[in-house]
C-alpha cells in the first residue's frame, strides 16, 4: 500500500502556479493565509479554518497567499487509492457526497488536529506506515462525518503508470528502453500505448520532473540546485528558466520563506 504522510506548505510571498493538472485528489487545510484555485469558468478560495478538497482529473490556477499575514501556512494529504479502496467498504462511506471538482468546507479544531497527526515527527523520523495509515484513515473518516469522500480511481492508464515511476527516481536516465525494462513490455509495445494516449514520453518525463520540483520547493527545505539536481537537472539556470516558464513563477518564489519556518515544515504541529 502506497502512503504519503500530510505535507506542510509555506510561503512568503503570494504567487501563483499555472494550469497543475491534479493527478490524485488530496485536502489541504489553510492554517494562515489564502488560497485559491482558478478556472476561466471557477474559482474557489479557502481561509484559516477552512479547507479544499480537490479531484483528480481536475487543473488549476493555483495561489498561495499569506493574504496580510506573516506567511502562508497550509497542511495537505494526498490519500492514495489503496487506502481509499479500503476505506469505501466502511460503513461511514456511505451516503456520503463525492468529490468532483472542488469543494470547500469548514475546518474545526478535530480536522485539523487530525490533519496534524498526518505530518511526520522529522525528516529522520517519518511515521511507520501502521501509523500513518491508522492518521489518513482518521481523515477520511472525519471527512466522511462531514459529509465527503474520495472515489478511489480505477486502473491506472499507461501515462499514469509511467508517472509514478518516473516520481519515484526523477533524476534518472528515463528511456524507452529503461521504461519498458522497468514494465517487462517491449519497447514498441510502450510506444503504441502512449501514443495512444497522445503523449510523448519525452513531454511526460519532463512534466513529472517539474511537478516533483515543485512539490520539493513547497514542502521541504532543500536550496534551489538541489532539488533542481534530484530532478534531473545539472545547470540551475536551465532548471530556473524550464520551471518559470512550466509554473509562471521563479523556484527562488516558491522557496522563499522565513528562516524560522524552516523547522516547522516537518513538525507535529
């Protein structure tokens, strides 16, 4: 089973990423600040004490905005299907709303001390996954209290599958060789399944790269060159220069913030 302990975001200064495409749903709750997700047709914003509930299959303007205060401060989970799949044979699931689009909801002091939970003690100390499965599943429930539940997703396509593999080692030399290698398929037969799909594998490697650096600038206190390093790439400058133009925003945005918040990023709260 594939978990992901909650993640705390941080920022400085307000900024805005272009068009994320959200391949799995998560909650984010808002601690301080503001934040909003846009569509020529939506938007939707959450304050302290709120929350958003965000789809897979959806994309997004996304702003994070300390909006007056000292930082923009927000915790998020990413459940993941496994668990999901267990928690929908719960008698709580029932009769609950599923998430679409978007959503906000209010946020009391039991979410969000359950969301708390979700952080890891440290870096060097994450939470065994008994634990951690035991906190997410604690989430989903209060969430389905509330009247909310994630639809786990079916099988994943071939761009998907490729995705996660790529996340997990996205410094790697990724090739069509190594890629149907890693998938016990021949390379043509991988050809044909992303074309199908009308993507390129160069496109989707590179977009993974992107999406992994942002999530590395938002949610742990690595500089810039080396989250550009660990994400494939040897020159900051070329990596500042792809990031800006993928996300709208420089990297050195998103990783700005106050030195003191730098511990609480993998705090308990």
């Amino acid at each position: 089973m594939e978990l992901h302990s909650g993640a705390r975001v941080i920022a400085v200064q307000r900024y805005r990423i272009r068009t994320l495409a959200i391949h799995q749903h998560f909650f984010v709750a808002v601690i301080l600040g503001r934040k909003g997700l846009y569509t020529d047709a939506e938007s939707i914003e959450a304050l302290p004490s709120e929350g958003l509930l965000v789809a897979r299959g959806t994309q997004w303007d996304v702003v994070n905005d300390p909006a007056g205060q000292h930082c923009y401060e927000t915790i998020a989970l990413t459940p993941g299907d496994d668990i999901l799949r267990e928690f929908d044979k719960l008698p709580v699931a029932a009769g609950t709303v599923p998430v679409t689009s978007a959503h906000r909801l209010r946020v009391d002091d039991e979410l969000m001390d359950a969301m708390r939970r979700t952080l890891p003690i440290s870096e060097a100390r994450p939470l065994s996954d008994a634990l951690l499965k035991h906190r997410i599943m604690e989430v989903l429930i209060l969430l389905a209290e509330r009247g909310w539940r994630f639809v786990p997703g079916e099988a994943l396509d071939w761009p998907d599958r490729v995705r996660r593999l790529v996340a997990q080692r996205p410094h790697g030399e990724w090739n069509v060789a190594a890629l149907a290698a890693s998938f016990h398929v021949s390379e043509s037969t991988l050809r044909r399944r992303l074309e199908s799909s009308d993507v390129t594998l160069a496109a989707l490697v590179r977009e993974v790269r992107l999406e992994s650096a942002l999530g590395m600038l938002q949610t742990t206190a690595l500089p810039v060159s080396e989250v550009a390093r660990r994400c494939g790439w040897d020159s900051h400058s070329r990596f500042s220069a792809a990031f800006h133009q993928r996300w709208g925003v420089a990297p050195s945005v998103v990783r700005s913030r106050l030195k003191e918040t730098a511990q609480p990023l993998t705090e308990n709260g």
